[in-house]
C-alpha cells in the first residue's frame, strides 16, 4: 500500500479565486474537518490580505468555500 503524504483535508486561502493560484495558495493539509475550520478561522482573523478560504475534502472530493468578512468567515453557497 503506497503512504499518503496529505491528510484527507487541505486548506488554501488566498487574495484571488483558486482557479487563479492553486497550488501556491495550499496552507496545509489536516487529518479532520474539525482541525481544517480551526484552522480557517485563524486564516480569517490573522491573514489581513486574505479574502477567501477553501477547504478540500480528498475523499469526496468537495470543496466548501468561505469568504472573509471583517476577519470572520461567511460560507458561500452553491449556485
């Protein structure tokens, strides 16, 4: 069985959509949603440049998105 280097969850945050930066706007990789949010929130209330922050589930392959408002994050719904 080949090792999994990333955790299921990955984070990226960055100024610009996803589809503009990817790879360089990857944070990090967490092993549970729940460490994933945390993280997010601290993007949100720490990174002043930051306007939006993804978070990539491996396994289902779903991307929740948020916006950062006034260091606080609003999830984005899906149209």
């Amino acid at each position: 069985m080949r090792k999994q280097y990333l955790n299921r969850f990955a984070v990226f945050s960055g100024a610009y959509n996803l589809m503009m930066g990817g790879a360089k706007d990857f944070k990090e990789s967490l092993s549970t949603k729940q460490t994933a949010e945390e993280m997010a929130k601290e993007i949100a209330r720490d990174e002043c440049f930051a306007r939006w922050v993804q978070i990539f589930d491996k396994v289902t392959d779903q991307i929740t998105t948020y916006r950062i408002v006034d260091g606080e994050l609003k999830q984005e719904e899906c149209e």
